[in-house]
C-alpha cells in the first residue's frame, strides 16, 4: 500500500512486517523515530507476541539482542553514530557467534566535535566486524531491506545491518510503498536458529577457542560471507518477483552504457548525483554512476565489471579514513586490480555538510577534464582550514580546534576580548 | 551405586555429610546425582569458584526440573569450563563477553516470555569483576527493569583470570598484581568499598543474598528460595581462590567460613530491598585469624608490619558486625 510517511516510520512499520520477538533499543539521534514507532506497535498490542526492552545503553542492547537470538527469537535493534561505537564489543561478538541479529544503522558522524548530522563514518567503523552491511538508497529500498535483510541473515546465520542516511533519509516524508503482512508472511519464514539454547539439547555457545581453530571460525565468516555475495542478488530476485519492486542487491549502475567517467557512491547521495550525471550526459560527456548496495560483502567482481570499460573513476566518499583518504576507495582499488584507469577519491559530507547538485556537477566536470586530483575534499573552507594549520605550526598549543573554528567563522567572540 | 560421598572439606563447626543422617544429605552426597559443571574443567586445586558454582548450578537445575538456560560473564569460570573443543556445562550456556552477562540473560528471559516458555529459567553469572566493574551497568539495569533473571556474582575478590589485579571488591590492605605490597600503604587502598549486595538492595529487587562456600546447605537454601521467586534476585557467594589469596589450596572452605565467622563478610537475605534475616557468627574470630593465611596480606604482618592497617580491617568486621546484627 503506498503511504506519504516518514523514512523512520517505514522502516518500523517494515520491521514490524518482520515479526520480530525482541526489540531492544537506545536512544541516538537520528534513529529515535524508528524505535518509537516500533515501541508504540509493540505497547499497544499490534506486534504480539513480542517483547520491547528498553536498556540502559547500546551495549546493553547489542547484548540483549545476543541473549534473544541465541535463545531463539528473531531480534532487532537499532543505533547511530556514538551508539554503534559503544556497542562495538558486543557488534562483534554478535558476528562471530553467528547470531542473525538485524540493526538499523540511521548514519550519522562520529565525534568530537560532537555533530548529529550524517555521514558514513559510524558504520564504516565497523567495517570489519564480520556482518553484512546492506546500504539504502531511497526509503522505499530502506523499507524494503529489512525485510530481505532478516531473510538473508537468518538463512546464513549471521548478523545484517541496513545503513540509512540520517535525516536524508530518517526524516524525509515521501512516498513509500508498504506490503501486507500476508505477502511479507509469504517472503519471510519464521526465523529457525541455527543453533538455540533449548534444556531440551542442551550446547555450549561462545566457548574459548585458541590458536588451533580460531583462524578457522574467521575463515568460515568470510566463507559466508562470500555465500552472501551469491544470496543477496537472489533475494533481491525474488523480492522483485513478489513485490514488484528492483530493490536492494548488489550493485547498481546509473546511465553506465559507454561511460567513460563513473563515479562510485553510497546511499542517499546516489539521487543527487544521477541529476548531476543526467546534466553532463545532456552536454555530451559520458558519465555514468555506479551505486554500491553491499558494501559487506564487498562485491568485488561485480564492481569490476561495471568499471571495466571506463577511464576514469571517482569514488564519493562520506567517511573518511584519517591519514590515508576514502574507505571505500580502497575497496574499489582492489576490485580494479591490473586494470588501468584513473582513480579520484572524493571525499564529502561529512557532518552533514550540504552535497549540491552545483558542486557534483563541478567535481564531475574536472574530472572528465582530468583537472581532478587523487584526492578532493568537496566544498571544504580552505580558509578555515590554512589559518588553523598556520596557528598549529606557530604555537604547539593551540587550544581546542573547534573554538578556534568558530571564532575564525564569527561565531564566537576571540578570547581575551 | 550408591556409595556414600567421603567427608570432604570440613572444619570447626561443620557437619560433613557423613555425620548426618541420611535423608538429611545433600544431593552432593550421593553419587548418582547429575553435575552441572562437569568434572575435567581446568579451574586450580580448590578452587572456591568451581565448587560455588557447581552448587549454584546444580541446586538452580534442580529447582527449575532441568530446564535451565545460563549466561556467562568472561572470567575464571568460563575460561575454565569450555576449553573448545570441550565443555564442561550440561546446561544450555552462553558466554558472550566479558561486561554483559546480565543483559544476555535479560535477552534470553525476553525470547523466553515471548515464546511463552515460562517453565524454562535463566540464570547469569560472573566474578566479582564481570559484576561489580564491568557490567554493574548492565547489571543495574536488569534489576531496574526487573527481569526475570537470577544473577550470581561468584567472589574471589579479584580479577583472576587476568593475573589477580584489583577489581573494586577487592579487600583494602589486600596486596593484588596492580596494587602492590610496596611503599608506606601497600595494598589495595581503604577507600569507601563499594558492596554489590547493598547496591542490589537499593533496587528493590525481589531477592538478594549472600553465602559462602563454607555453608553449602545454606547456598543451596538460598539458590532454591531465589528460584521459588520471580524477577530480578542476586545471589553475592564469597568464593575464595587459592592463586590469588596465596592460600593453601586445602584452605578454601576454611577461610570462607573465617571470613564469615570474622565478620568481614556478613552472610544475610533481603527481599525487596528489606534486610529478612541474618547468619548469626557462632564462634566469633579476630580478623587477624583470616588475614594470616593469605599471602596476600603477608605485608599487614610481621616487623615492622602494618598495625594500623590491621586495625582498620578489624573495626569494619566490627563495622558489619554492628549493621547486620550478626551476633546475639
Ligand atoms: C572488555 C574487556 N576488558 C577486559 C577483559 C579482560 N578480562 C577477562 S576476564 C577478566 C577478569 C575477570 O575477573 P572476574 O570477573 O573477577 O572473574 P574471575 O576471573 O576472578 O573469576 C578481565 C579483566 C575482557 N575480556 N574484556
Ligand atoms: S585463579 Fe582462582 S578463581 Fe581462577 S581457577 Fe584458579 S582458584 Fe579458581
């Protein structure tokens, strides 16, 4: 049914979609609306059976979610920004105890400077934690994930998070278009651990494991992970058969027919780059852009593929790793491999600094022109950035840089005065 | 075959099972019973950790007719029980980390009541560091929310299975692997203490309570009354641990009986939040008596020694005395 409602909202009502049995959660901005919205279906009876804990912390979260899914029940939680990093541990322990927990990542940066806006850092930082990292595009495919998400994960016993830009995303009311339980019932068997903490048979879950098998339980993630790489593109299959919709998967490419130019990116930002393309496309030039849907599984062959034919990449990048450049752009080197293009890595965004169309545009058309460097920080305020550094060099201790920030931008008035 | 049990560890006061008639016997005594943590563990000679949790288990299995589920805080007893490929558990039992045990058992006790298993219980459990540090967050949200969970902290005073270093039920004056028998105040300082069992209390919870190793009629009441109850209850069991108190390994059940008998560990039962009844101290000890054979505080002894540290430790047993009423 199409609904004018909330990205949040969507994502609880798809989850809801899912019958999950626990839900356990924290508060963090942005996610808050999709707890609330699953909270309030679960206090007024609509969820039944199902139990809402309310923890302490998202490391309590993480943990309970852990307890439920071992002992059975299909478990959901979600988080942000300082919240998935507090919960880290057990976001680990989660993966490597093969427990098919599905979290909803509603990105935001990471701090300090504390900044609720989005970026991709929070979910970046998790990188090698050992789940599968699903990344939405609109809100209908945000919606739509969760549910394809719990099926994946289930079958492969491990642990999936569907990443939503905050706010872009989270906050924006659009048009979504929402199954009906019985289609979602048809989808989405009911979760059968694969292993369960039952008196009836009694196991042992989490043992301590040295060095003659360790390497192997990490081998088996990736093994899995590598099954992954096949399921997700099936799944997205069959969820099209069923709902109509081409949603999820792992890759897909944008007006990629003859592209010379292609630039790489995540999430939301995709919309706006495919206007930007669709500009120079008028004007002659051949861009295309390839978005990534499964950054864990990384899917190598499929991203060398689409790239295969071009010359140029640029990978957008909205995180960013300190001291070496874009996350993702490592990834993409990597699946390029022995083929000779020329790599850009764009980094933008980051807390929640506007990308427009004019600025895409602008990079896109340097690039074509070969005017682009190996590496750009979009719409960055140099001169911010020149008098902080010429501070540093001039005096060891500067102070806190984003005093020194806002009082450079006006903001503040200069200390002393 | 049913052999009667050796008398096992006793001492002044203690009526071994072979002394008492026989229904009077615990179930330890007989040779047929079921072990929940299973012979062939890696835990030290004597150690208090494994016999308090073997009890604990093994009472709370009954109690729940065997359809029990635990958690495991990271720690000496997890290290110890499940050397993968083995395990020594014949129970349903997780461990996930090292601060989280309460709020797995919250996750199990919530899939639970979902699936309407209200027959099937959970326990969860750690050291006094899995419990008092790490997860006391964890902890005190479970019993905030009033889950229906028994949580056990197993005591040894330390963190053993990092190398004895201090944890915050450390004893003052108690020398450990980071606080050192050196300088003019050696040991673990004489700070304000930070007593879980109380803590609990302050929650309201249901049940909580506290026993030793020595009186394992006693554990045993406690974990069935516990097990009668429903929601959050918390069980503080003094364990001590021959590694890390440098005790004689044939010591164990003797120095938690001291410790009680001292005064230094107050043995009592509350239930939401009101203090229900007290182990009265049957022969009163000075704490000196349970000081002396433990290395740990070897440095409290001796010339010159450290009278005044001695001291202190003996007006908080008296302290506890007071408090708790423990004496007639
Ligand atoms: C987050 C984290 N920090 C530290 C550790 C290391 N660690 C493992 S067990 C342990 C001490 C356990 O002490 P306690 O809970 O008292 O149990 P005991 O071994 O004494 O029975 C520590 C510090 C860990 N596993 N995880
Ligand atoms: S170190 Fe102490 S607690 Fe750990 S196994 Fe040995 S005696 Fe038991």
């Amino acid at each position: 049914m199409l609904k004018q409602i909330e990205g949040s909202r969507a994502v609880a009502q798809a989850v809801a979609l899912a019958r999950p049995e626990v839900i356990c959660a924290y508060p963090i901005s942005p996610q808050t609306h999709i707890v609330e919205g699953l909270g309030e279906l679960v206090k007024d009876g609509s969820l039944s059976p199902c139990e809402f804990v309310n923890v302490e912390s998202e490391f309590a979260a993480m943990s309970v979610a852990i307890g439920a899914s071992a002992a059975g029940a299909r478990s959901y939680t979600a988080t942000a920004s300082q919240g998935l990093l507090f919960m880290a541990e057990a976001v680990y322990n989660a993966s490597g105890l093969g427990l098919p927990i599905v979290m909803t990542v509603a990105n935001r940066a990471i701090g300090a400077p504390i900044n609720i806006w989005n970026d991709h850092s929070d979910s970046m930082s998790q990188r090698d934690c050992g789940w599968i990292q699903l990344f939405a595009e609109t809100n209908q495919e945000a919606a739509d994930l969760h549910l394809q998400a719990f099926k994946l994960g289930e079958e492969l016993s491990m642990p999936v998070m569907v990443c939503m830009d905050g706010f872009i995303l989270t906050h924006a009311v659009e048009r979504v278009d929402l199954p009906t339980q019985a289609e979602v019932d048809a989808f989405l068997p009911p979760y059968e651990p694969r292993q369960v903490l039952d008196p009836a048979e009694p196991v042992s879950i989490g043992a301590m494991v040295g060095p003659e098998a360790f390497m192997e339980v990490r081998y088996i993630a990736h093994a899995k992970q590598t099954m992954a790489l096949e399921r997700i593109p099936q799944i997205a299959a069959e969820f099209q058969a069923r709902f109509g919709r081409d949603s999820g998967g792992l890759v897909r490419g944008y007006r990629l027919d003859g592209a010379k130019t292609v630039v790489v990116a995540l999430g939301s930002v995709l919309g706006t780059l495919k206007d930007a393309v669709d500009v120079l496309r008028d004007d002659g030039m051949a861009v295309g852009v390839l978005g990534i849907g499964s950054f864990r599984p990384f899917p190598l062959a499929a991203v060398r593929a689409a790239l295969e034919g071009a010359e140029r990449v640029v990978v957008l990048e909205k995180s960013f790793s300190v001291g070496l450049g874009g996350v993702v752009s490592t990834d993409v080197r990597l699946a390029l491999s022995g083929l000779v293009l020329h790599g850009h890595t764009v980094v933008a965004g980051l807390g929640g600094r506007a990308i427009t169309q004019a600025s895409l545009e602008r990079m896109l058309r340097d690039a074509v022109a070969g005017k682009l460097g190996p590496i750009t920080f979009l719409d960055l305020d140099w001169r911010i950035v020149e008098r902080q550094l010429a501070r540093e060099a001039a005096v060891r201790r500067s102070g806190p840089i984003a005093e020194n920030l806002l009082r450079d931008l006006g903001a503040a008035a200069p200390r002393g005065s | 075959m049913d052999e009667p049990v050796k008398f096992y560890q006793t001492g002044t006061f203690t009526v071994g099972n072979r002394l008492l008639p026989k229904e009077q016997r615990t179930v330890q005594a007989s040779r047929q019973r079921g072990n929940a943590l299973n012979s062939g563990h890696r835990a030290c000679q004597g150690c208090g950790e494994a016999l308090g949790a073997r009890y604990v288990v093994d009472a709370a299995l009954r109690a729940a007719e065997g359809r029990l589920i635990a958690a495991n805080a990271t720690g000496c007893l997890e290290v110890f029980s499940t050397p993968y490929p083995e395990t020594s558990w014949q129970l349903p039992w997780i461990h996930s980390l090292f601060g989280n045990a309460a709020a797995v058992g919250t996750g199990i006790a919530a899939a639970l009541k979902v699936k309407g298993r209200r027959d099937v219980r959970v326990i969860a459990q750690g050291g006094d560091g899995g419990t008092t540090d790490i997860g006391f967050g964890c902890l005190s949200g479970m019993f905030e929310r009033n889950d229906d969970v028994l949580y056990v902290c197993y005591d040894n005073q330390g963190y053993m299975n990092t190398g004895v270093q201090r944890s915050s039920a450390t004893p003052p004056g108690a020398r450990t692997a980071t606080t050192m028998a050196v300088g003019p105040e050696p040991g673990a300082p004489f700070g304000q203490g930070k007593n879980l069992p109380l803590i609990a209390m302050a929650h309201a919870i249901p049940y909580v309570a506290t026993a030793t190793v020595a009186d394992l009629h006693d554990l045993e009441a406690k974990v069935e009354r516990a097990m009668a109850l429903h929601g959050a209850r918390y069980l503080h069991v003094l364990v001590p641990c021959p590694l890390g108190w440098g005790a004689a390994s044939h010591d164990t059940v003797r120095l938690a009986r001291l410790a009680k008998e001292s005064g230094i560990f107050p043995v009592f039962e509350a239930e939401h939040g009101e203090l229900t009844a007290v182990s009265k101290i049957r022969r009163r000890v000075p704490a000196a008596e349970y000081l002396r054979l433990q290395k740990r505080f070897a440095h409290l002894f001796g010339e010159p020694g450290h009278p005044e540290m001695l001291a202190a430790i003996q007006a908080g047993a008296d302290r506890n005395v007071r408090r708790f009423g423990l004496e007639d």
